[in-house]
C-alpha cells in the first residue's frame, strides 16, 4: 500500500512538471521514451528468438 501511495505521488509531480514544460519539451522526451522503448522492445523479441530457436 506504501507503494502504491509513493506511486501516486511520483505521478502527480511529473504530471505536474508536465503540464508546466512547455509543448515542444514535452514532445521531445516523450519522443526520446517511445524511441527508447521501441528498442527495447526490439532487443527483447530478438533475445527471445534466440533462446527459443536453441
């Protein structure tokens, strides 16, 4: 529950920042975390056709 209420809390001061950065800020770091996740993404499918293939 400790968690869930630190969570919470974290979330509410990046939406805050969010909403105090201006637009093009903020588009431009949500552009860098899809880039970031996508690759991710694509290493995680990768890592795992290797594994499964052996």
């Amino acid at each position: 529950m400790l968690f869930l209420v630190a969570a919470l809390m974290l979330l509410g001061v990046v939406l805050g920042t969010v909403a105090h950065a201006p637009l093009d800020v903020t588009a431009g770091l949500a552009a860098v975390i899809v880039v970031w996740l996508a690759v991710f993404a694509l290493r995680e499918r990768l890592r795992r056709r290797h594994t499964s293939a052996h």
